[in-house]
C-alpha cells in the first residue's frame, strides 16, 4: 500500500499531486522548489539561498516520512543554468553527506522561475 506524506512544514503542492509517497520502505519525494513553507512564495532571490530553501523542505518532507539526508538513495537536481553548478553543489553537500547517487541537469525553465529543483529518493527507517 502506498502511504501519502504530507508535513505543514514543507510547501503546499502547487499541482494534483503529493508531496512524497512510501512504499516498500522507500520515500519518493516530489520535487521542491524553494517556497518558503510559511509565506508560499519563493524569497531568495540566487541560487545559494533559494538551495537553502529546498533542502530545508526536503527535510522536512524526509522527516515526515520517517527519512532523513542519511538515508537518501539517489537525488535528481535541475538547475535553470548550469553555470550555477559549483555554488549549487556547495550548499547540496552541506546537507547531503552521505554521497548518494545524482543526476544533475540543467533546465529550459521551472515552476514559478525557480532557480534550482531536488528530489530525492531513500530509505525509510
């Protein structure tokens, strides 16, 4: 059976869809993007503090479905211009130590002009 997370700590979905699923001892996190949880909006403005914002929302999502950065599997990251590369995978490496498997790619465009997007695939405790 497929459990639905939801957490008010993390972003509302802003489409028909959830914001992580378990099944089989594995969440898939839908993709965040950085709205902030509290405002709905997006605030920072460059890719180092809008990256900040996303993996505080996976975080929250992670936790919610008995998760976390440690256990993660795989990540899949889109970057709305590849030359923010470096700065991206300074902030992605503060949180993710744990050197999972990545996809990194760069993107004609994301929701709401979001500068960077993560999802992320891992075992649940």
């Amino acid at each position: 059976m497929i459990e639905k997370i939801y957490t008010k700590e993390a972003p509302e979905a802003i489409g028909p869809y959830s914001q992580a699923a378990v099944i089989g001892g594995v969440v898939y996190t839908s993709g965040q993007i950085a709205i902030n949880p509290e405002t709905g909006n997006i605030e920072a403005e460059d890719i180092k503090g809008q990256t900040h914002q996303v993996m505080k929302n996976l975080a929250a999502v992670l936790k919610a479905a008995g998760s976390s950065f440690d256990d993660c599997i795989k990540t899949t990251c889109f970057l709305s211009d590849i030359a923010d590369f470096s700065t991206f995978n300074e902030v992605y490496a503060e949180y993710i130590t744990s050197k999972p498997a990545r996809s990194c790619v760069a993107v004609k465009a994301l929701p709401k002009n979001a500068l960077v997007e993560v999802e992320v695939i891992a075992a649940v405790k």
